[in-house]
C-alpha cells in the first residue's frame, strides 16, 4: 500500500480538482485543512510548499525517486498524479498536447475569471457600501464566465469529455463549472456542458471528491461579525506587505 498523500485544502473548487484526482487514480490521502478564512495560508510551514500562500498544496511522500516531493498549484498537481499514476493523461504527444490546452484554458482562464465572478458577487457587496462601484465589475466577470461557458458548450459538442477521454483536464474544470450556477448563469444556454456536467459529476469519485471539506466552513460570516472582520482581513486586500505582516503573526516566535 502506497504512503498517504498530504493534501493541503479547504472546500474549494480548486482544492476539489486535487480530491477527484485522487479519488478517480486510487491514490490514498489524507486532507490537511488549511483555515484561508483565518489566516493559516501565511503560516512559515505551509509557505514552505505553498509560496503563493494559496491551497491546494500535496506532499507526496514517494515522490520521484521515492524521495518526498511537494507541488502547488492545481494544474501543476494534476499533471504531476497524471504522470505518477499513467491514469487520466496519456502519454501520446498529440493527445497529451490536447489534454494540456483545455488544462491550461482552465488554469488561466476558468479559474481566475470564475474565481472574480464569486469575489464580486458574494464578497465585494459586504466590503463596498455603494453598489454602482462593484456593478461594473460584476457584469465584466460575469460576461467572461459566460463566454468561457460558451466555449466549454462547443468544445463538448458532440464530445463525451474535453479532450479526448476522461482526463485530468475534465476534472480542473468540472468542480468551477458545477458551481455556475451559484454565479448566476442559467446553465440551460449551455446543454452540452449541462449533459457533461451530470456524466462527470455522477462518476462515483467525483461525488467522493467534491464531498471533501463539507464540515469547513465555506461562505462568508455574518456581516460586521468579528469572525468577518478576521475573514475578510485574511482573504481580501492583499499586498507585499500585509502578507509580510500575515506572516510574522503566524510566526510560533510572535
Ligand atoms: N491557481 C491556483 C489558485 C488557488 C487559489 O486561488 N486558492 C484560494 C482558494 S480557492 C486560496 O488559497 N486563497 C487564499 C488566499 O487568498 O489567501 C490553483 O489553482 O492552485
């Protein structure tokens, strides 16, 4: 039996790429929380693996060699199991090529423009008290979650899966696509991502994946709470030097 994977995560859409990864390759883990709503991303020790102060982080005790190995980034840890395993990434030039496109369209572009559709609809409207200065940037990420969506439902016409067969590609964009409509879109203008979604998200490891982390807590505390003062303070508003100062507070000597 394999050493358990350390996976570094909190319930998250990215955090949920690595758990079905790891589920769907049969690779043994074990779920580290890391509490990004208090702050524990600036820890000197998960900075070791993560410097971008970001989950999901793994710690593969049999790395290359067999010698421990740590990875951040999703798509960086995708492809790192993919090549552990042989599972889910093929090795043949073209289709690996393909594989790695809608990867990397996923990485640079449903991730982040996703991710900023969530901030202005679910945080910005607690940290702003005028509506008129978040309703411009709203509609910008919701306008690109809704092209990105356009061309996943293209992609996947008549396509059972993004590239090629199932994939690690399928699995970085299934837990962000899954979460549109919490972004407000109406998934019935994309019926090919609506057929995908369901064959994806019915596979049996795919529900033990995204079922991680369901005991953390996910949303945003009650407005003026001190608990949303603390979240807010840890999550939003970063620069050079308040992560400096994150992480001297998260130092055991301060
Ligand atoms: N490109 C990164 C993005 C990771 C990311 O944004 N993680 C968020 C949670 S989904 C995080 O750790 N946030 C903590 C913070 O903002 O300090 C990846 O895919 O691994």
């Amino acid at each position: 039996m394999s050493a358990l994977i350390d996976v570094y995560l909190w319930a998250t859409p990215n955090s949920w790429k690595v758990t079905i990864a790891l589920e769907e390759m049969g690779l043994p883990y074990n779920a580290k929380p890391v509490a990004i709503i208090k702050g524990e991303q600036f820890k000197p020790e998960f900075l070791a693996l993560s410097p971008n102060n970001r989950i999901p982080a793994i710690i593969d005790p049999q790395g290359p060699d067999g010698a421990p190995v740590s990875v951040f980034e999703s798509g960086a840890i995708l492809s790192y199991l993919g090549r552990k395993t042989g599972q889910f990434y093929p090795t043949d030039e073209r289709s690996r090529t393909e594989v790695e496109q809608w990867l990397f369209w996923q990485m640079a572009g449903v991730g982040p423009m996703f991710g900023q559709a969530s901030h202005f609809r679910n945080y910005a409207p607690s940290l702003v008290d005028d509506p008129a200065r978040i309703e411009y940037s709203t509609r910008r990420y919701d306008n690109e979650v809704s092209r990105l969506l356009g061309v996943l439902d293209g992609r996947l016409s008549g396509r059972r899966f993004v590239a090629g067969d199932y994939s690690i590609a399928d699995m970085a964009i299934y837990p962000w696509a899954a979460y549109a409509g919490h972004l407000g879109q109406d998934l019935g203008a994309f019926p090919h991502v609506q057929v995908w979604l369901k064959r994806v998200g019915t596979r049996p490891a795919v529900i033990r994946g995204m079922a991680v982390g369901s005991d953390l807590q996910r949303s945003t505390p009650p407005a003026g709470s001190p608990e949303q003062r603390e979240f807010v303070k840890a999550l939003f508003g970063q620069n050079a030097q308040s992560v400096a100062s994150a992480r001297a507070q998260q130092s055991p000597s301060s």
